[in-house]
C-alpha cells in the first residue's frame, strides 16, 4: 500500500508553450488555408508527442520577424 500511495502522489508537470511565430505557426491552427496541402500543424505533431504541452499560438499570418518584434508589447503574452 506504501508503494501505491508513494508512485500514486507523483504527477507529470505541465509545460507551456507560446509559439510566436508567422504564417508558418498560423497555419498550425488554420489547415484550411494551405488549400489542403498540410494535414497537421508542427505544434500539432509536438503536441501528439508530448501531450504534457500545452500551447498558445500566437501566429500572424502576414508577419515578419521585424513585425512580431514591434508588436510583442501588445500581444497580451
């Protein structure tokens, strides 16, 4: 009974990812737009991986690394 409670109490910790990204991470949670080219996203497949992860995209479609770098600030991360 020891060895149940003892292996029992332990837990997997929880990680959080923010992909901040361009349309690359965008289209992660948006398939649709590639036109049916991509099944399942990069964070997608880390995700079936490693179910431990949660994670937040925060893709923009459109953007470039100068323009994720303006607009941190205001990403509410």
């Amino acid at each position: 009974m020891f060895l149940l409670l003892t292996f029992g109490s332990f837990k997997k910790k929880s990680v959080s990812w923010v992909a901040i990204g361009d349309s690359i991470t965008y289209l992660n949670d948006h398939l649709d737009e590639t036109g049916n080219r991509v099944t399942k996203g990069y964070m997608t497949r880390v995700k079936d991986a490693l179910p431990e992860i949660d994670f937040i995209n925060q893709g923009h479609n459109g953007w470039t690394s100068s323009g994720i770098a303006n607009e941190i600030e205001k990403l509410g991360l």
